[in-house]
C-alpha cells in the first residue's frame, strides 16, 4: 500500500526542474531553497523558482515552469516557459517563452516568445514573437513579429511584421511590413527597392525613394 501511495504521488509531481550554474557547478533543484554567499534560488510552488541577489547565475529549464530574477548583476537563463526579470544589470536569455523585464542596462535575446521591456540602456533580440520596448538608449531587433517603439534614442529594426515608432530620435526599418511613425525620423530600407525616409505628415507607398519619414507617416509596403 505504500509503495503505491509514492508511486502515486510521483505522478502527481509536476514534471519541472531547473538547473542552476553558479562558479562551474552545478545544482538541479524541484522544490527547497538553494543559498550562497550572495543569493538565493527558491522554489515558491510547484514550477515557480524565484532568485535574487547573484553576482552571476545562469539557470537552464526543461522548456516548462517560470521564473522570476530580482536584483542580479549577470544571468543567463535558457529553455524557459516564462521569465520576469527585475532591476538585474545583464541579461542573456535563449530559447525560451514569454519575457518582462523590467529595468537592466544589458538585455541579449535570442529566441523566445513575446517580449515586453521598461527601461533598459541596450537591448538586442533576435527570433522573438511580438516586442513592446519603452525607455531604450540603443535597439536592435531581427526575425520578430509585431514591434512596438516608445521613447528609444537609437533603434535598427529588420525583417518585423507591423512596427510603431513613437518618440524615436533615429531609427533605420528594413524589410517590415506596415509601419506607424508618431514621433521620431525614421530611415526605411527595403531589400527590393532601396532606401526611403518620410517626411512629417505625409503617406508614402514603398514604391517612393529619397524622402523622409517623422511624425504622423505610415507606410505599407
């Protein structure tokens, strides 16, 4: 009878793991709290791990759980269902799910779900689904859906669906689909028919070249 009642309650177990690399060494952890000297790692339920404080950690999924970084300097996390990410300094995430990160000053992407970013000086991302960035110092994006611009100084911006650009001090679009410009001067490249720039307040066809694109333009290729 008891050995049934443990197989039972194995099965009941989420299938969820996450392996921390902390210094070359490596810890699995399902449920508990993992300490050192400048962190923590804690499983707060089932699939759910919390770390805060590390000088420097990287943390690799099974493509399942989440996982929430507070105030660390270096991360890297990997394979990832979800990630939020919280006033930590650089940042690497690969293959992973959905992301919010709020506050870095380094964020490197490269596959994931849909991404939303508050305040981060750099950020690259590559191969992510829709992308909403507010406060950004230097931008790059390729290979994404949707994106959507808010107060960024310098943005490069390839091979998107729609785009919207809003408070953009210079920017250069190449190969997207339709694009929304607010605010800012934006340099629209395509790969077929060469460089276009709108001008404010007026609607140009991707078949138009040499003009110049700012406020209140949209272009639909």
């Amino acid at each position: 009878m008891g050995i049934v009642q443990e197989q039972k309650q194995e099965q009941e177990q989420p299938n969820c793991y996450f392996t921390l690399i902390i210094n070359g060494s490596e810890t699995v952890i399902t449920e508990g709290v993992f300490k050192s000297r400048d962190g923590i790692a804690r499983i707060t339920s089932p699939g759910n791990l919390y770390v805060s404080r590390f000088e420097g950690i990287h943390v690799r999924g099974n493509n399942t759980g989440s996982i929430s970084f507070n105030h660390c300097t270096n991360i890297h996390a990997e394979g990832v269902r979800e990630i939020s990410i919280t006033r930590c300094k650089h940042v690497q995430i690969e293959q992973s799910g959905n992301i919010f990160v709020n506050r870095c000053k380094e964020l490197n992407v490269n596959g994931a779900g849909d991404l939303r970013v508050n305040r981060c000086r750099l950020a690259h991302l590559v191969s992510c689904g829709n992308v909403s960035i507010t406060r950004c110092k230097m931008l790059t994006v390729d290979w994404t859906g949707n994106v959507c611009v808010n107060r960024c100084k310098t943005a490069q911006l390839s091979r998107c669906n729609a785009v919207r650009i809003d408070r953009c001090r210079g920017a250069d679009v190449m190969s997207c689909g339709t694009i929304s410009v607010l605010r800012g001067k934006v340099n629209y490249v395509s790969e077929m028919q060469g460089q276009q720039q709108v001008a404010m307040g007026v609607n140009y066809g991707s078949e138009m070249q040499g003009q110049q694109v700012a406020m209140g333009v949209k272009i639909v290729e």
